[in-house]
C-alpha cells in the first residue's frame, strides 16, 4: 500500500510540474499549488513514517513552502480560490 500512495503522490506532483511547461498550469495558480501540497505533504508523511530523513527534508520542505505560499495567496486582495458552480 505505501508504494501505491508513494506513486500517487509522486504523480500529483508531477502533474502539475508537467502543466506548467506545457503552459497549461501557472506556477501561482490555485491548482498547481494545490496538487503540489498534496503530493509534497502525502509524500513527507510517508518519508517521516519510514524513517527517509533525507526524502523527508526534501518533501517537507516543499511542503512548508507550498503551504505558505498558499497562505500568502489567502492573505492578498485576490485571495480566494475561484468557485466552481
């Protein structure tokens, strides 16, 4: 079960790497960010419950920083995510 979640999270994050060169994703788009955290903080949970200390810097870092980007997206005069009615 770990390698299907370590695959789904590392495919998450892939995913939104992929649309963004292809253009179709900005880096600062609520879905690129969305997918990142996701893959990064799903892959950082498997990291630290397998005793991976160096995947584990590396996912929860990019964790902590996707989240704070996201909270600084929050916090602008734009802030909420688009709806979708």
């Amino acid at each position: 079960m770990d390698q299907i979640l370590q695959v789904a999270g590392a495919l998450l994050i892939l995913a939104a790497y992929i649309a963004s060169l292809l253009r179709k994703l900005d880096l600062s788009s609520w879905p690129y960010l969305l997918l990142n955290l996701a893959g990064s903080s799903l892959l950082a949970f498997l990291a630290w419950l397998g005793a991976d200390w160096g995947f584990l810097l590396l996912e929860g870092v990019w964790a902590v920083v996707t989240a704070g980007t996201i909270a600084a997206k929050l916090g602008g005069p734009d802030a909420a995510p688009p709806s979708h009615a």
